[in-house]
C-alpha cells in the first residue's frame, strides 16, 4: 500500500502502515482469526510483487487486466457510492486534500 496516502494509508509515527485500508483489512479479516501484515511500497511495485506470487494481496479495483493474475471476489465487500469532502482554499494542507 502506498505510504504516503493519509488518510487511506500511511506510515504512522512508529513506523508501521496505518489508516483506511489497515482497519478495514483487519475488520474483515479479524473473525477469521488472520493477522495481516501491511507493507508501504509504490503502487505498481505492489501489483507486480503479486503478479510474481512475491505478495500474497494487494487491496484494488477489479480490472481485465489485473483479473489475469488476482482474484476477486463475485460481488465487492462494500461500496462507497460517493464522498464529499469540503475545505477551505487557504486550508495548509489544501494541495494533500486534492491529492486524495
């Protein structure tokens, strides 16, 4: 997962990933009594780690391509039909909000 993408993910002050995706994994995982471990990389590195079977998941959208070499579930976990997030312009971490 990307290590720089606040608040879906990102490096926590002790080092280890945090965020969005970490809690949701661990949600969905946890009563099956699987411990996750999460790894910050680039993006496409991560697709790649599982596309060589070096990683054993990778959290994305399913695509044509990407269905080649991952498996996805028949219908999603959740789907978030919209967000809206509000700001002001003269927020200091406007450019970060427009980046997520």
């Amino acid at each position: 997962m990307a290590e720089t993408a606040p608040p879906v993910s990102f490096r926590a002050a002790g080092g280890q990933m945090a965020g969005m995706i970490v809690d949701g994994m661990n949600a969905v995982t946890a009563p099956l009594g699987w411990k996750l471990t999460f790894e910050g990389m680039p993006w496409a590195r991560s697709q790649e780690m599982v596309r060589q079977g070096q990683a054993d998941a990778h959290v994305t959208l399913a695509t044509p391509d990407r269905q080649h070499y991952m498996r996805f579930a028949r219908a999603p976990l959740f789907v978030r039909n919209s967000s809206v997030m509000h700001f002001s312009p003269r927020n200091p971490r406007a450019a970060e909000i427009r980046r997520i």
